[in-house]
C-alpha cells in the first residue's frame, strides 16, 4: 500500500502534467500563405490559405483590413482562406491593402497571422 505522500506526489504529479498538456494545446499560431496577392480587378486574387497550428478546434476566422487603400475586399472574410477584390474607382496607379487574418479557438484564443499585401494594377 502507498503512503499518503506517495499518493500527495503522484496526484500533484499528474496534475502537472495535465496543466502543462492543457498549456500547450492552448498555444496557438497563424500564418497566411501567399503573402503577397496581385489581382486586375475582377476576377478576383488567387486565394491565400490560413495555417492554424496548436489551439483548441473549431476555429474562427475574420480577415481584418490593416492599411492601404480602402475598396479591396475579401470574398470570404470569415474564410480559411479567401480571395480579394477590388471595388472602387479604377483607373490611376496600383492599388495596395494590407489584411491580417486574427483566427479564434474554441477557448478564446486569438492568434494573427502575418501581413498579406493585395496590390491591384489598372493597367494589368
């Protein structure tokens, strides 16, 4: 039979090893790929594609728009990926916007993926 510290140990043993199991399944990244997307007009970009690795499933997505010029769009802004497209004026030099995808777990956490440049060129 063990003693009441062998059996103190092994549970705080296991307990630690549960939190530190739990605390890794929670650390969670993103990273978009292509980085970089150029597009007409219409049709639309070439897709880029969300890498989610750790956290907890289902995840979230939702494509936030982080600079440039206004008027390009993403298709699917809750996507695991998605396309853009431009809808504005037309006409003048290329259009850049910059979009970052900030993915959501199941228990809340958040990652961002890195920046995705969309450059639009009238004269393509």
């Amino acid at each position: 039979m063990k003693s009441r510290r062998e059996l103190m140990f092994g549970a705080a043993g296991l307990g630690a090893l549960l939190v530190a199991t739990s605390a890794q399944a929670r650390t969670m990244t993103a990273s978009a790929s292509p980085s970089s997307l150029e597009g007409a007009g219409w049709p639309p970009t070439d897709p880029t594609y969300v890498t989610v690795s750790g956290g907890t499933p289902p995840y979230s997505y939702e494509w936030v728009h982080i600079g440039g010029t206004g008027y390009v769009y993403p298709n699917d802004p809750a996507g695991e990926s998605t396309t853009f497209y431009w809808d504005g004026p037309w006409g003048g030099p290329p259009k850049m916007s910059r979009w970052v995808c900030v993915v959501t777990d199941s228990a809340s956490q958040t990652a961002t993926t890195n920046t995705v440049t969309v450059t639009f060129d009238p004269t393509m």
